[in-house]
C-alpha cells in the first residue's frame, strides 16, 4: 500500500499545530520523522490515524481518502500505530496481549499468529510472562508486536525505541527490515537520532508544525536548518 499525505493541517484556537504537512510512504519503506520537542510529530500521527481531524488535508491510502474516517476503519483499511505510552491489558500474559486483535478469527489461529509476530520482534521467550512484570523496553515491543497481528500494510510507530537495551534497539531495527522485506510501510517516529539514522533511507524533519527538511541520513545530518532546530544537538 502507498500512503499519501498532502496539506495536512491541524489548528488550536490561534495555534497551528501542524502546517501543510506532506508525506508518502511507498510499500517496503521505512521513513523517519525526527523533530524537537512540540514539533507536530504526534499531531501528524493522530491526523494521520483518526485520533484527530485536520482541518484541512487529505490521507490517502492507495487512492482511497481516509479523512473522516474513524481509527477502527483506517486499521481496517491496513493502517496500524502504536503510541508513546505503551498501553497493554496488565492483567494479561504478553501471548494473551497479542492474541487480542485477532480473537474473531479464533483461539488457535491468533496464538499461531502470535508467535509469527514474536519470533520476528524477538520477544517469543517473553510470551508467558504478565505484562504487569514487563520492563519498559520489552512493554514496547509487545506493543509494537500486537499492532503487526493483523498484518497492517502501513504501520505507524511512535517512539518504539524509548527505553530500549541497545540489543533490544537492534532487535528492532531488524525486525523493521524484515517488515520492509515484505512490502510493509513503516513510518519511524522516534527522538533516538541514532536508531532513525540507521533504520531509514529517507528521513523527514518538522519543527514547529512545518517540515523544514527531507531527505537521506546524511543529508539530514549535515542540514544547517535541522542543527538549528535541535540547537546544537549531534545529530
């Protein structure tokens, strides 16, 4: 699937939250959004998936407009996220977690599905344990894993690798690759310069609801407009 985004635009009272926004993912890409804090990261990502409606702009999945449409229909439509704070059933095991989205299709066939998806996030030795007892980190990854149950077509992460282990930060970046193997869209969203950097081709930067930059690790890197952004910040 390709998403295309054009226009977006998200305004609070007198405050434009995110100005114009454009973006398109093709399938097996994996894009990076990086910007300062209160740049319109998370804006974009609630506009793109229905958490909010833009006031202006258009989303568009293989051609069909998904503006006005509810969350559980954009998932329906093969658009998945996940959210800064990871949000799991506490009182349930991790496999229990996973296997959630796709009950309707029966016990058996979701706990299959579950442990296709654990193998590739690396988290299968974690599949009895309570996600109450879970560290951060790994409460991450299962979230990340229970979004790829219903294999989305386009999946939207959002700060994945907080609180990651560096083995972990790998785990991810290989898991994302192997997404991207099998033509699914990802949209990398995330404060860890160096997990972005060398998970994506092609990066796009906001800052204060604008995109001020586009392009190639290292074009994004030597950017003087993006070194302002950040104040100085190695990137």
């Amino acid at each position: 699937m390709t998403l295309v985004v054009k226009n977006l635009t998200v305004a609070y009272g007198g405050n434009t939250a995110l100005d114009r926004f454009n973006l398109s993912v093709v399938p097996g890409e994996v894009l990076g959004l990086i910007g300062p804090n209160g740049a319109g990261k998370s804006t974009a990502v609630n506009a793109m998936t229905g958490i909010i409606r833009p006031n202006e702009g258009s989303v568009m999945v293989d051609g069909r407009e998904l503006v006005g449409s509810s969350p559980a229909k954009i998932l329906r439509a093969g658009m998945a996220r996940t959210f800064q704070q990871a949000q799991l059933w506490r009182g349930m095991s991790v496999l229990q977690n996973l296997t959630v989205p796709m009950l309707h299709a029966g016990r058996r066939a979701a706990e299959i599905r579950a442990n296709e998806v654990a193998e590739v996030f690396g988290i299968t030795h974690l599949l009895s344990e309570s996600a109450a007892l879970l560290p951060f980190g790994a409460r991450r990854l299962v979230e990340v894993s229970r979004a790829m149950m219903t294999k989305p077509q386009i999946m939207m992460l959002d700060e994945p690798g907080a609180g990651l282990t560096p083995n972990e930060k790998e785990g991810l970046k290989d898991a994302l690759h192997t997404l991207a193997e099998t033509k699914v869209s990802v949209l990398l969203i995330d404060h860890d310069m160096d997990l972005v950097m060398t998970a994506c081709r092609r990066v796009i930067v906001l800052d204060v609801g604008r995109v001020i930059a586009e392009g190639t690790p290292d074009e994004i890197r030597e950017n003087p407009g993006v070194v302002e952004a950040y104040l100085g910040v190695g990137i």
